[in-house]
C-alpha cells in the first residue's frame, strides 16, 4: 500500500523545508502556505525567464526509499530536507506517466506533470548529493531521482499516514520528463 510518510512545507525559498502535522492542498495553487503556492511558476530560477509560465511545481513528491538509499551512502538527509512537501512510501514514483492521478486521503487529488531537476543546492546542503541522486540508464540517458513534480486537481488536507491511490492515464503512456 502507498502511504504518506511525512508533510512539509516552507513560506520561504529554503532549501528544506519543515515538518508539519498537515498541508492543505489548494486546487490550481498548491500547498497552502508554501513560497511554490501559485498558478504561476514561482520557483527563482523559472521565474528568471518566464513569471508567467503555469505551475507545474506546486507540490514536490520524494520516495521515502530514496532518503533510505542516500543515509545509507551516508548523506544527512530526512523527509523535507530536500524540500519535497510530500515523502511517500510504497509507490515507484519514478516509474509512474506523465499525468498519473494520485488521490491522497480523503479529499485531495493531485496530477504528475514531471521530474525534479536536481540543482546544485542539494551540493550546498551537503557535497556529493547532486551527483547522488543522478544516474545513467544502459544507452546512457540521465536519470532524475530527486522525486516528481505535481499540480493539485482538488484541494484537501494531507496528513502522514494518509493512503495514497493512483490512477493510470490511458495509454500510450508519457514517460516522465523534467520540468
């Protein structure tokens, strides 16, 4: 079963952000209360070249397992450390299409738009952690693990421990790319 490890959420552009009890996801915006929260692109650096380009960053999901990985390679990393808003445990996030469903417990319904691109904060948070959460496939491709990237199709609180439901889009199905 696909679970909600732990909630955060931060009203400035930190790095990490902060565990909290619960994040109440708003339709169109994000999380209540986040500096992503916005229609528009509200990460600095996207904002740089477009501020009027859609969110497709509201809310930032991260496998618990991958936390796993990196404290057992040794790097201080806990759920919101890498400032994702929601750290799941039991589902492939990596391996989920483009536009996959994902209605998280009793309300709130969110929609994958994409992958994380790791930036060179996470070196500034601890050296090594970019390059950690980076990969190369057999032909060579890059590979993202730093989580995915969603926007809330219907608002509601989200709590740890919450279930979490995927639903598939129809196929052919998008492979995950950034954004």
């Amino acid at each position: 079963m696909a679970t909600v490890v732990s909630v955060s959420k931060s009203a400035t552009h930190s790095f990490s952000k902060h565990v909290v009890e619960s994040i109440t996801l708003v339709a169109g915006q994000g999380v209540e209360g986040d500096a992503h929260k916005g229609e528009t692109v509200k990460h600095r650096s996207r904002v740089k070249v477009d501020p009027s380009q859609p969110n497709l960053r509201q809310v930032h999901l991260i496998h618990g397992e991958l936390i796993k990985q990196l404290q057992d390679q040794g790097f201080n990393v806990y759920p919101a450390t890498m400032g994702e808003n929601i750290t799941t445990e039991g589902i492939d996030l990596l391996s989920l299409p483009t536009h996959t469903i994902i209605r998280i417990g009793a309300d709130a319904v969110i929609q994958i738009t994409g992958l994380r691109n790791p930036c060179a904060q996470l070196d500034h948070y601890q050296k090594g952690l970019t390059a950690a959460v980076l990969d190369r496939d057999e032909e060579g491709n890059l590979i993202r693990k730093a989580g995915i990237m969603a926007i809330v199709l219907q608002g509601g609180v989200v709590r740890a421990g919450d279930e979490m439901v995927v639903e598939l889009p129809e196929p052919p199905y998008q492979p995950l790319q950034r954004v």
